[in-house]
C-alpha cells in the first residue's frame, strides 16, 4: 500500500503540491510496485444527508492545512477510474476530516457510520469500481481522538478535544464493542464481498484485548518504533524539546539507528509477534497499514539505518504471515526524499509481492 489517505485531495496545489498531477503521481506509484493505494475517501462528505441534497464541493479543515476546497465526489470518481485502468486496488480508511459544515459532528452512532460508508461504497459500486475496494477500515484508529469526533461525548462523555482516558470503564468498553459487532455485520449484510475492519493503535490494541472482534475481517496495526518506550528516551522523544533540540532530534535518531540498529530491531520485531499473535488468537487478518519509523518531510537523503530497519520489518512481517502492508507509511510523494528513491521502494515492494526474501 501507498499511504495517500487525505494528501490526494490536500495537496493537490497546481504549482507547490506534490499531488497536482494526479495522473503522473499514479505512474509514479505504479513505477515503485505499488499495487494498492490507502485513501481517505471522507465517508461523511460523500454521503447524502439527512435533507438528501448532496453538495459536491466541500472545504476541507485539516490540522496543520489551509482550508481545501474540493468536489468531493468528482475527484474520488476521477481517482478511482484512473487506478483501475492501472490495476490499483484501493484501501479506504477515514480519518473523518473536519468541513466548513462540522458534518463528522453527525457520525456518533454504529448506525451513522453504517449510513456514510454504505452511501460511500453504493456510489463506488455505481461507478463500478467495488471490486477494487480492498479493504475498509471504517475509522482510522478508532475511537482515537480526532477521527472519532463524534463518538467521544456519546461513548466517554468527554469533550472530544480532550484525549481518551487511559482505561475505558465497563459501560464505556460495551459501547465500544457495539461498534465493532454493528458496523462490519452490517455493511457485510449490504456488500459481502468487502472485508471491512478496524485499525488501532499500541494503547488502543491492548483495550480491545477486552473486547468481542468477531465481526472484524482484519486488524490493521501500527508499528512504529516511535512508540517504543526506550526508543523515545533514548532519542529525546518523551520529554518536551524547542529550538536546538528540536533541530537535533532527527540526527540523534538516525545516530540511534545506525549504533544500535540491531537492538532496536529486535524490540520491533517482539511487537509484530505481540500483535500476530492477537490476530491468530481473534482469527483476524493481519494488516500492517503503516509504520515503521517517523521522519520529517525535509531530509537531504534515505537515512542508511531507517531504511535497513524497515527492509527487517516487511521481511519480518512476510515471514509471520502478513499479506496486506505498505513498506513504510512515508512511501507518499509529499515525502520527495523518500519519493525519489524509486529502487528502493520497488525493491521493498517486489519483497512484499513475492512473499519472500
């Protein structure tokens, strides 16, 4: 998988944006031997309200972004058709993006998510692209904050600019599990040949240990390094940094990759077999959807340490048995350090295709 999710519809400026040539971008994607594309096709835009009068054009309000106007249903047409005469598949996952009109505000219930995914996936299967839906997850890192918006007040009666609470009460977790049990039994009653799952985090996956995955298809898990206690001690991460600090922090990290990449290897590799076995345990599929190592977008040059580290994870999680992941989560053209490295990728990618070193 290519990790798009929103970058297709944000950065698409006609002079500065590294997705203003949708067509070229896809050659490129299709060049590194890609296979897969992981978009966010904004579920609750597509969808018709309440009123049943779509409007097409949307302003989009991302953190960190200006404001995106975009026609929301031309462009995910005009994205779909163009993957599917390269051979594409497609991976929805929605971080549910804030709009001008606060429509994630409406998606709090299973059912609500139910209604803006099967409006979602009923116009792709009128478009006649269904059967290059790979995957849904119907929300990214469900129930993190901010793509579960709406879920927040009703499921921990929290504001949802405040973050989760570190344990979820009895009553909270029930509720949680009506999601997971509702959402996917519901979209497969109405499109059966869709696997539909959920993807997670390292905090979130240990909440759902409680809970009933039955209903799942797949659990897409992130393996970040950067979440790795001794990881951010070493490198600085968990206490707060400003100005010069701030401006080490990546050498420092690729320092630490490059003494002792052998080490931080090995603690990676206990937390794919952590999450493997999980979904053995659940019967789910294993999906890797991103990691493995966060980078700022700016460097000069492919850091000899990160890129040994993440060669060793998608060797490590093709020998575990994954069959659906991305090389890295940075394998995005608004990462153009890492875009211009178009043999490496294809190499990681011709890795994961063949199933074998």
């Amino acid at each position: 998988m290519a990790c798009w999710d929103l970058s297709w519809l944000l950065d698409r400026d006609s002079r500065h944006g590294a997705f203003a040539s949708l067509e070229k971008v896809l050659d490129e994607t299709q060049q590194r031997g890609f296979n897969a594309l992981r978009l966010d096709p904004c579920p609750h835009l597509i969808a018709c309200p309440e009123n049943g009068v779509h409007l097409d054009r949307c302003e989009l309000q991302a953190p960190g972004h200006d404001p995106v106007e975009v026609k929301i249903r031309h462009s995910l047409q005009q994205l779909l058709q163009s993957a599917h005469e390269r051979g594409l598949k497609v991976w929805f996952s929605s971080r549910f993006v804030d709009d001008s009109r606060a429509r994630r505000s409406f998606v709090r219930r299973p059912e609500d998510f139910v209604t803006v995914w099967s409006d979602t996936l009923a116009l792709v299967q009128e478009w006649g692209y269904l059967d290059d839906v790979a995957g849904v997850d119907f929300c990214h890192h469900f129930p993190a904050q901010p793509y579960a918006h709406g879920v927040t007040r009703r499921v921990f009666n929290r504001s949802p600019d405040r973050p989760l609470p570190p344990r979820w009460s009895a009553s909270a977790a029930e509720r949680i599990e009506a999601y997971l049990l509702d959402i996917p039994r519901a979209l497969h009653a109405l499109f059966p040949g869709v696997p539909i799952g959920l993807s997670t985090t390292t905090q979130i996956s240990e909440q759902l240990r409680q809970l009933d995955t039955s209903e799942l298809d797949f659990l897409d898990f992130s393996l970040w390094l950067d979440d790795d206690p001794r990881y951010r001690l070493a490198s600085g991460e968990a206490v707060p940094m400003t100005g010069l600090a701030r401006r080490l922090a990546s050498p420092v990290k690729q320092l630490l990759l490059d003494a002792g990449g052998m080490h931080w290897q090995r603690r990676m590799e206990d937390q794919l077999q952590r999450r493997m076995a999980f979904t053995r345990l659940r019967r789910l599929q294993p999906v890797i959807g991103e990691g493995f190592v966060r980078q700022p977008r700016h460097l000069r040059r492919l850091p000899t340490g990160w890129a040994d580290l993440h060669e060793m994870m998608v060797v490590s999680a093709l020998t575990q048995g994954v069959e659906s992941m991305t090389p890295t989560s940075l394998a995005c053209p608004a990462y153009d350090w890492l875009w211009r490295e178009e043999e490496y990728l294809a190499h990681l990618n011709h890795l994961i295709l063949s199933g074998s070193e």
